[in-house]
C-alpha cells in the first residue's frame, strides 16, 4: 500500500501528529527534573502504541526519516513497560496454587453503586481473601457491611476509627495499626500514613499489606508530597520484619515515572504484569484498555510467589480494581 499519494494536507497532519508524539515523549526523559516533566513519563503505553501506528503510516506516505523516529519511540516505551518487572521477559503465569488472593479498590468517595458490588461479590467473592476499600467515607463504611457474609471481618467497625479513608475486608482475622510516612499532611485530606494490615490466616505465617493513597502530584507541593509519602512507605516497607510482605494502593504514580523504581530499589518489593499491556486502571471510562495508565499497584516481596495480577470491575468509579493471587508457602 502506498500513501504517498493522498492530499498533502493529510500527510502535513500526520507529521504534526509525530512530532507531538515525539515532543512529548522527549519531555518524559526529563521526568526527574520537574513535575510538569514527570506528567509526561506517565504515557508510556500511549508513547508505544502511537508509535507504532504513525511509524507505519509514515512509512507507506515515505516519510522515511520520521517514521524511523517514531518507531524508535515505539521500541524504547515497549521496553520501559517491561524494564522494571521481576522478569521482564515473562508472558506466563507460574503454575504455583494459589493461596491468598488481595483486591485493591479506589471506591471513589462519590459513587454509591453498592448494589452493583453487591452482585459482584456475590459471584466472585469466594475467590478473594481480603479487600482494601479506598476513599471509603462514612456511608461506605455503613454500607459495607452488607458484605460480611462474604467479609466477616472488617476495619473500621465505627466511623471514629477511620484514618487516610481506608476500609479492610477479610475473611480472616487482621489488625490494623497507623504507620506515619510523612508530616505534610497539611496539603492534602488524606492523612500521611500507611494502614499496616497483618492478616492472620490459618496455616500459614502472618501476611503484612502497606495500603495508601497519595496525594495527585499536580504542582509542585502535592508532587513533593506523594513522593514524601512514598519514600516513607518504603523506608516502612524495608524495616518490616514479617516474612510476607506486600504494599498497595492508588499511588497516583505509574512504572515509568523514576520515583516509582527509587520505591522499588528501597523497599526491596517487586513489580510483575503477565500479560503484553500492563493491567491499566485509570480511567476507567475509557474504552480501551491502552488509552488507560497503571497508578493502581499490589507490589509483593520475594517470599511471595505472584501467580496473577488481573485488572477486575469499576463498579461505578473512575479506576478499575486490581486483583492480585499469590503462593505463600505454608508453615511447616
């Protein structure tokens, strides 16, 4: 197929379009170096994607030297997908049992939907053993309760002992303990601290899960502020003595912005996708899958054996809930 014919007003938008693509991609590699910059590493999958559909377009218009830029943005982003997972190159799933199954869930503080998780849960609840709840407000935290015959126990049970919005459903007995990461609470209504869960299921050593939500990193005092609190957590995450560990939440931060390998290089926890296109939760109305970003995360330790990560329902929110499946060897 040859394109080089069609009108010139066609081919002139279609090089616009790349050097857009490849301005704003420039823009991400300076990620470290201001917020604004930083915003831009977040579209790595859309860099991939848009890559590889103007190179091939510019190539059949013979475009030849921009279309090879195009592509090299095509290579780079696919490669910084994969580059910070525990195996870069793996596309299948251990054959590991699964033994304890974690859900992570921004609720949105706005959306009432709660029949629609109703009848969610009522079909796929067996499967889960604990779900962590975020902006969970005061009416969620009531409404929740309709789910303990899939979640008996659950945190808070009394709207006074909420902190940072985070409820906990289990199936399992767990505790619940307010981890300081950050003294800037004063720019945010989210409180800058971690919610330590330690869920005790029977057979097995006690399972530790970080959860948090930071602060969106628009300007540079709430920028500051989410990687403040994600330093904090990490430094929480090394110290942790418990043989399982695992952190998640919304982070507001994807694999391909710089903070997120400085949380993975301190906290010594590890980052893995099975499938081609990273699991994207944000935002959830968006058709397609590569139109979304990953912020939502469930990062495990090496004692812990991920046997799947899947992006599950938004049940009304505006980000997908994040299920992950472990092997935790049991005690001996």
């Amino acid at each position: 197929m040859d394109l080089s014919h069609l009108p010139p007003q066609v081919i002139s938008w279609a090089s616009n379009v790349a050097w857009f693509l490849l301005i704003s991609f420039s823009f991400s590699l300076l990620a470290r170096f201001h917020w604004a910059f930083e915003l831009f590493s977040h579209f790595t999958i859309q860099y991939a994607v848009g890559g590889f559909i103007l190179a091939a377009l510019l190539l059949l218009m013979h475009q030849y030297w921009l279309a090879g830029l195009c592509a090299f943005v095509m290579v780079f982003s696919i490669v910084e997908t994969r580059w910070l997972m525990q195996d870069p190159l793996l596309f299948t799933r251990p054959a590991a049992e699964t033994n304890f199954t974690v859900m992570q869930y921004n609720k949105l503080f706005r959306n009432d939907h709660f029949p629609q998780m109703r009848r969610w849960f009522e079909e796929n609840a067996a499967n889960i053993d604990v779900l962590i709840v975020q902006e969970s407000g005061v009416r969620t935290i009531e409404e929740l309760e309709q789910f303990r015959d899939f979640f008996p126990n659950q945190h808070p049970a009394d709207k006074k002992d909420r902190f940072n919005d985070v409820s906990v459903l289990s199936r399992y007995p767990f505790e619940v303990a307010k981890i300081p990461l950050s003294d800037r609470s004063d720019v945010s209504w989210f409180t800058a601290a971690a919610s330590r869960i330690e869920i005790k299921k029977p057979g097995m050593p006690p399972i530790v899960i970080y959860s948090f939500h930071t602060q969106v990193p628009i300007g540079k005092t709430y920028s500051d502020h989410r990687n403040g609190t994600l330093a904090g957590l990490a430094n929480a995450v090394k110290n942790e003595q418990s043989e399982f560990v695992i952190a998640s939440g919304d982070w507001n931060i994807t694999p391909y912005s710089p903070y997120f390998g400085d949380f993975l290089k301190t906290s010594g926890l590890h980052y893995q996708n099975y499938r081609l296109l990273p699991e994207t939760t944000w935002a959830a109305h968006f058709l397609f899958p590569f139109l979304k970003i990953p912020i939502d995360h469930v990062l495990y330790n090496d004692r812990l054996m991920l046997t799947d990560i899947r992006r599950g329902p938004a049940m009304g929110s505006d980000h997908h809930s994040l299920i992950a499946s472990f092997n935790a060897p049991e005690k001996e």
